[in-house]
C-alpha cells in the first residue's frame, strides 16, 4: 500500500497536490505515505481519477472486499 500511495504521490506531483484532490490536509497524505494511517475509502475515487487509474482501490486499500462493496451498487 505505502508504494502505491507513493506513486500517486509522484503522478499528482506533490503530497500538496493530491492532498487538495483529496480534500485533505498534507499531513494526512504524509501519515499515508509513512503507513501511519489507512486511506479512508471516501477518499479513494479521487486518488484513482487523479493517477488516471494507474493506482486503483485494491492498491491503496487491499484490506476491502471491493467485489462485494460494487455488486452492491
């Protein structure tokens, strides 16, 4: 998880950048990138439309059963 937010990190050009995607502080991004914090999943389409799906849910939250949560929608 911690490379992966790492990589959006570096597509969105800053922790600054992607935590104004994310509506978020940087220190938050910071937590994320140090694997201090788990993202939470409200957070998380942002992140996915910002790397262009380059970084997806399953990436930056493998812990959730993302089958589940989208049969469900």
């Amino acid at each position: 998880m911690k490379l992966n937010i790492e990589k959006a990190v570096f597509i969105c050009g800053s922790k600054t950048k992607l935590a104004e995607i994310c509506g978020v502080t940087s220190q938050a991004v910071s937590k994320w990138t140090a694997g201090k914090a788990k993202i939470s999943i409200e957070y998380i389409p942002g992140i996915i439309q910002a790397t262009n799906g380059e970084v997806t849910a399953r990436d930056l939250r493998p812990d959730v059963d993302w089958d589940t949560i989208k049969a469900s929608l």
